[in-house]
C-alpha cells in the first residue's frame, strides 16, 4: 500500500501568527497539527496555474517549513505558562521529516519508528501534498495484512 492511499489533507499557516490564532484554526478543522511557512503560502494546480475548483491544488514546498502540533502547544505554552500570543515560530518543530507519496507505507512506519515521530509530510516531485501519521498507518494495518495474506497464498 502506497502513501498516498492512506495520507489526508494538509493546513498550512504563516509562522508570525499566535498560537491562539492557530489553535483556532486547528480546533475549527478537528485536527492536531498545522505546518508552519516563514513568509507567503504558494498554492498552485497540478498543471502550473492558479487553483480553481475543478483543479485539486498542491502546495509548494517552501523552503523554510516547520510543524505545530497539539503536542507543541501542550509541553511549551500550556505546561510552561506561556502566554497563547506567543509566535508560533517559537514553539513549532522546525525538523520536519518528508516522505514521498509512491512510497510503501511500511517505509514510512520504518521512518516513524527510527526518528519516534507521529507526522510525516508527503511530498510529489518536489511539492507537499498532505501529511501522513502513525494513526493513518495502524488503521490500514488489517489492508496490509489482507494484501499480503492474498499475496502469498492466492486468497483472502
């Protein structure tokens, strides 16, 4: 099973905004984690133009990227007393792993396992096209197992 059969969208925010302003945006879309850009978010089509609705967009990797994710605010706003007005270039991971999308996800387990990370952001020739966790992987685990069942002995 590749990546990209298991991997979901990604939010991506500017790292001089405050961790209040992010936790909203991470509580009004019901996930964990944002990745973090120091300076303007570049979208564009997969045929190289400005995004329209008929047109998935993709996000350009930047150069300079990072991640805020629950956990972040948690150790360092939260437990240190921290005012949520904090930037949060100052509380993100700035270690980011990527992993590409045609990869095996029992690659990514082994990425997730070597570095103890939770996240890993997918990318395509170059650009991120969404984000992968060690939930996404566990839940595809019974597939996998399925697959390889029906790989070597021909049936389910």
């Amino acid at each position: 099973m590749k990546v990209k059969e298991i991997m979901h969208g990604v939010t991506m925010i500017n790292s001089d905004m405050s961790v209040l302003e992010a936790t909203k945006i991470m509580s009004g879309k019901d996930i964990g984690s944002v990745l973090v850009k120091a300076g303007e978010i570049s979208t564009m089509s997969k045929k190289g133009e400005e995004c329209s609705s008929q047109d998935p967009c993709f996000l350009q990797k930047p150069e300079k990227i990072g991640i805020l994710t629950e956990r972040d605010i948690l150790k360092k706003i939260v437990a240190k007393n921290k005012s949520l007005d904090t930037k949060v270039s100052e509380v993100m991971t700035n270690n980011v792993l990527t992993i590409d999308s045609e990869a095996d996800v029992e690659e990514a387990s082994e990425i997730f396992n070597k570095h103890q990370v939770r996240r890993l952001v997918v990318t395509e020739r170059g650009n991120i096209v969404g984000i992968i966790t060690t939930r996404n992987v566990a839940k595809s685990l019974p597939y996998i197992y399925l697959q390889r069942r029906k790989e070597y002995t021909g049936s389910i």
